[in-house]
C-alpha cells in the first residue's frame, strides 16, 4: 500500500487557549482529504504511517487485508522459533494453545513430558522436580512427579544440610 503523501499542515484549536499542528493527507483508496496530529508521527514516519482515513467500507477493507498480510502468526511469522521460549523463571515453554493448563498459550515442557510419560493430565497439586536442579534439561530421567507438600519437604532438607553451620547436634560441656 502506498504511503500518503502530505498535502499541507493546519493549526487545529483543541481548546480556545491551544492549538495543535496537524497534517493534511489525502487517502490512497477513496480521495479524501483526512488530519492526523503532527505528534501521531516522528519525523521519520510521516510518509509511512495510517494511508487510509477509514471514512467508507471500501476503504476499511482494503486496508484490513493489507494488515493482514503483514500481522502473520505461527509457522508463517519471521521469527517463529517453533513454539519454544524461556519464561522469566528459566523453564522451557512450548505453544500449547489448546492445552487445559495453557497460561497464554504455552505450557511448561517438562509438565508436557510428564505427562506424555504417565498418560494423564497432571494437577495443580502435581509438582514435576528437575533432580538436578537445572531447568532447561528436560529428559525423563531428570524429572521427578511429586505433591506439593513432597517437593517443599526435599528442598528444605537440601537447605537444612547445605546450611554451613549444620553438623548435628552441637553438645554443651558441663563442667
């Protein structure tokens, strides 16, 4: 779609204390003559930006197809990595839109494998432990299923006895 092209520039009053620089352009599909305010661009984007004035359907529609040509989604988007992304917390995330615990779309791998592995649907209260504690590495022998109260329970005693001062019970002399 070509860009429109500006025709002049008009003071527009927002109030009778301000006015405000805007654009004349003149739409590439229905020929007429539209305002975009001058701060709606950078300087860099004033031929590029809205070429419709969204004044008839014609118009809306062609500009409807023409966006989305551009907003591809999935496997057709340039930077489709193949459903894979690392979420804040370090764990591997697979597009799964139409999985029940999907959380905008992707689910934990290591929840799916789990799963895959033990044929069901794991719950809210099913915890998938990574034995060696990284989160990305994802292999069945890594992965442990658990309760909530069994995984809170193994990383306190990994706390307890990684603590520095923790050797057993230290004894009082009593002279």
């Amino acid at each position: 779609m070509i860009a429109p092209i500006i025709k002049g520039e008009i003071f527009i009053a927002i109030n009778h204390h301000k006015k405000v620089l805007h654009y004349i352009f003149e739409c590439n599909i229905c020929h007429i003559e539209f305002t975009r305010k001058a701060s709606y661009f950078r300087k860099s984007q004033k031929q590029t930006k809205n070429s419709c004035c969204f004044h008839n359907i014609q118009c809306k529609s062609k500009w409807i197809v023409t966006l989305n040509n551009f907003a591809k989604k999935g496997n057709n988007h340039n930077s489709w990595n193949g459903g894979k992304r690392k979420n804040p917390q370090g764990y591997i995330m697979i597009y799964s839109p139409n999985h029940p615990a999907a959380i905008r779309n992707y689910v934990a791998e290591h929840r799916l494998i789990m799963e895959k592995q033990i044929g069901r649907l794991l719950t809210p209260n099913d915890i998938v432990h990574h034995i060696n504690e990284n989160k990305t590495d994802n292999n069945i022998e890594n992965l442990e299923l658990m309760t909530r109260s069994e995984h809170s329970r193994q990383h306190r005693l990994k706390e307890y006895r990684n603590h520095p001062g923790v050797r057993g019970f230290i004894r009082k002399k009593i002279f």
